[in-house]
C-alpha cells in the first residue's frame, strides 16, 4: 500500500483563528476507504489555502452540501470557489479532532480566466494521494 505524506491534507490545525479561506483549484473525486473496520466513501479536493499552498481537502457531508446547493453536483463546476470555512473542535469517531466545515462559498466574476490557467498548471491527484490515510 502507497504511503500519503500528512501534509498534503488540509487540515483544522492550519488555521489558528479558526476560520480561513481556501479556493478549490481541482475537481472533486471519491474513493472508498476502510476507517476502523468501517467502509467510507470519501471526497478529496484539490484546493488552494491563502498561504499559497496547495493541499488536498476531504469536505464532510455539511461542507459538500453547501457547495452543491451553489453549484451542483459537478464538481467541475466547483473548480475556482472561494470557501469560507470554520474550524470547530467535534468527536469524530471517538476522537476529538478540528474540523473544517465551509460556511459559505463564491465564485469571483474574474474566475474564469484565473481556472484555465489552474486547469493547466494543477495535474489531477494519483490514486495514492487520492486515498486517506484513515488513521490521521
């Protein structure tokens, strides 16, 4: 199995005011992962935060829904979002940890020439960064 390095993840910890931005720069993509015996299916993100780094964000389903309800379920059409997010400290699966829940999203009008050139320069995730590691 193809190891993940941790810091290609998005992760609460990067935003110590406990709210950000980030621009999605990638289409979404699911793969199904085994997370303490369970099977998940999850959705990882090519996104962009306001360091200018890249990273890979899996958006949980409150998250996902906002994006959907602004721009559907083509997650083509998401590519050049704005997020908002809140980082809130929650029990996931019997741990605590911080996580990233988008409170709003927009497109900038100037998007559209910003993503070809996006499109362009962010090759797609391999399938060993597209799978989670589900013990971080």
């Amino acid at each position: 199995m193809a190891e993940i390095e941790d810091d290609v993840y998005l992760s609460g910890e990067m935003f110590l005011d406990k709210k950000g931005q980030l621009t999605i720069v990638g289409e979404g993509i699911y793969n199904e992962q085994e997370i303490k015996g369970e099977k998940k299916r999850l959705m990882n993100v090519p996104v962009q935060i306001a360091k200018g780094e890249d990273r890979t964000w899996t958006p949980n389903k409150t998250s996902r829904t906002i994006l959907v309800k602004k721009f559907g379920t083509d997650t083509k059409n998401w590519i050049g979002a704005v997020v908002d997010i809140v980082v809130k400290e929650q029990n996931v699966r019997g741990d605590d940890k911080l996580v990233i829940y988008a409170e709003n999203a927009t497109k900038p009008a100037n998007a559209d020439p910003v993503l070809k050139e996006l499109k362009k320069e962010q090759p797609p995730l391999t399938a060993a960064q597209a799978k989670r590691d589900p013990n971080a």
